[in-house]
C-alpha cells in the first residue's frame, strides 16, 4: 500500500508517497515530487533502483 501526504505548500518537494508493507530500507521507502504522480514516480524509482542493485540486475531493463 502506498501512503500519501500533501503539506498543502507547493513546492516541488511538497508530496510524499511512502510504503511501509514490504521490508526495505529506510531511504526507498519515501518519494517526493510536486503533485501525487511525482511522487508516486520517484517511490518507484528508488524501489527499483535497490531492486537491481540488491540482485545485480541491470537498472535500466527495469524502468521500461
């Protein structure tokens, strides 16, 4: 599940999605970006990018 939080500010760090259900470290567990897509984008890539780096996989297959 992922969790969303809008500090109603603005900016572009403003929204946070954030997932608590699978057991990663702290650091991949948050995304930031302006509005919820963003945020959404960058959790994904920051779960990705320890993904490929945990199991030596090739990042850039992943994010196609």
């Amino acid at each position: 599940m992922v969790k969303m939080y809008n500090d109603g500010k603005g900016q572009p760090q403003s929204v946070e999605a954030s997932t608590t259900d699978v057991d990663l470290p702290a650091s991949v567990n948050y995304g930031h970006g302006a509005d919820e897509a963003e945020a959404v984008a960058d959790l994904r890539r920051r779960v990705l990018a320890y993904t490929a780096s945990r199991y030596g996989l090739d990042f850039t297959v992943l994010i196609r």
